[in-house]
C-alpha cells in the first residue's frame, strides 16, 4: 500500500516512499482523499519522477492552477496517441499538453484567435499527430463544451512532434518548415506535379521527415560510398539533379555539410517519385 502525503486534484496524489516524494496519476485516486490515506498499487496509472528539483516544484504549481479535468483530457489524449502513433507518455508531455490545453479554452471562450502559421505543414506532413490534435478537439467539445478551432488540432500536433524529437523543444516548427521546403523544391525541380497518394510519395515524405531530424540532430548517415553515388547519378541524373540542387542549398542556408549517403538516399526516393 501507498499513503497519500497530499491530494493535488482529482487524479493526482503526492506520495512519500522511501524518503521521496513523487506524483502518482490515476482515475479518480485522489478524489475523497486525505492525507495519510492508504491506496493500492493498481489504483495507480503513472509514477512520476521525484518531486526534488526545481523543476518539479513547478509542475506542482502547474497542477495546483489546472483544473483536474484538463489532466484527464491530456491522458485520454496521450493514450489515443500511444495507440495511434506510438508515443511514449512522460510527465513533461503530460503537463506541457495540459497546460496548453487550458490556455487555448480559456482564449476561446475570451474569443481570442491566434493563427497557426505552419498549420497547413503540419497537417500535410504530419496526418497521424493531426489526427490525435483532433481527437484532443472532440474530447474537449463532448467534456468540456467548449469548441476549439481546427488550428488548434495542429498545436496538439506541435507538442506530440517535440515529443518524439531527440532535440530541444520548439523544433516541429523548424522540421515542418524544412519538410515543406524540400517538398517544394523537388517539385519544381522535376518540372511535373506529385502524386501525393501514391505509396512512393508516402515513402518520400517519411524519409525527408528522418533527413530533416538527422540534419538538425547532426547525425546525418555518412558511410562515404562513392560507389553508389557514382551510380545513382550515373542511372537517376535529373533525380540527382534534383538532391544535389537541394544540398547546395541547405548548405549554403545553415552552413552545414551534407554526405553524399543521404543525397544518394534521397536521389533514389526522387527517383521513385518519377515512377522509374
């Protein structure tokens, strides 16, 4: 058995064990609750790191200021994207959703509208995360009776992006910008309109989508064949063309060297676009 040190809201308790305290998440575990209260292991969803930095400290304000609803939303959220997208839950996804959530209920019903400018990137590029930011939207017009607009479903998408990133916050921004530049720039350099249904397209996105998060990450593929570059441009020259164009310009954008592996790989995804 566990006891309950201080109840935070309706789904969430602190808890001391081993000298520790930390946040536990359930259905319902705090509600009724006192302190010194006993509750069972399976009552508990989610352990939560340690509440013994500064930044924990935050997160009990954060929950002491969000209403418990919002959490519970979060997690049917998070669920459906563990489901859905294979997004692991983690207690900064949880509270930065949350809090995001609460703020964007309380601009609707002060009628107060801030445009998504990557709106149309991310729910091009990212139909899967965009999905689940519309499932977030539904949860909180049947739960709370507040209808959110449909850019909203792109920030939830925003923050489910982050969470997959090896890198700091903020980078769906930057990773659906690139994606939609080099989209762009195959598509003029081909000279011819893209499929976009096609399973080869689906491929092309998903590998610019890794490409792009290589290259911020810095831990872009380079094996150094010369070989198969050689023969790539040798039997795909316009799709060469067309990656070497792309290359020279991220290079000389971010002033970052590119390999020839990942301009070989993404000349063979361009090739394919052109149906050869």
């Amino acid at each position: 058995m566990i006891t309950i040190k201080k109840t935070l809201n309706t789904s969430m308790v602190l808890v001391e064990r081993n000298g520790r305290e930390m946040i536990l998440l359930g259905k319902g575990i705090g509600f009724g609750r006192r302190p010194g209260t006993q509750i069972a292991p399976e009552q508990v969803d989610q352990v939560y790191l340690p509440v013994d930095d500064q930044n924990s400290r935050r997160l009990l304000a954060l929950i002491d200021a969000i209403p418990a609803a919002y959490f519970d939303i979060t997690r049917q959220v998070l669920d459906y994207a563990t489901l859905y997208c294979g997004i692991a839950l983690n207690e900064r996804l949880l509270f930065a959703l949350a809090e995001h959530l609460h703020f964007a209920v309380e601009r609707a019903e002060q009628g107060i509208v801030i445009t998504n400018r990557v709106y149309w990137e991310i729910k091009t590029y990212y139909p899967k995360e965009f999905h689940v930011g519309e499932n977030a939207l539904q949860l909180i017009r049947e739960q709370l009776e507040v209808t959110l607009p449909i850019e909203e479903a792109a920030n939830v998408a925003f923050h489910l992006i982050n969470a997959q990133s090896e890198s700091d916050d903020g980078n769906g921004i930057k990773y659906a910008r690139m994606i939609d530049d080099i989209v762009n720039l195959v598509r003029y350099s081909l000279g011819t309109p893209l499929d976009t249904d096609s399973v080869h397209y689906s491929r092309f996105i998903t590998h610019v989508k890794f490409f792009v998060e290589r290259f911020y990450t810095r831990k872009m593929v380079s094996d150094g064949d010369q070989a198969l570059f050689d023969q790539i441009a040798s039997h795909c020259p316009q799709a060469m063309k067309g990656a070497q164009h792309i290359r020279a310009l991220l290079e000389e954008a971010h002033g970052i060297t590119i390999p020839i592996d990942e301009i070989t790989y993404l000349a063979v995804h361009i090739n394919r676009l052109l149906g050869r």
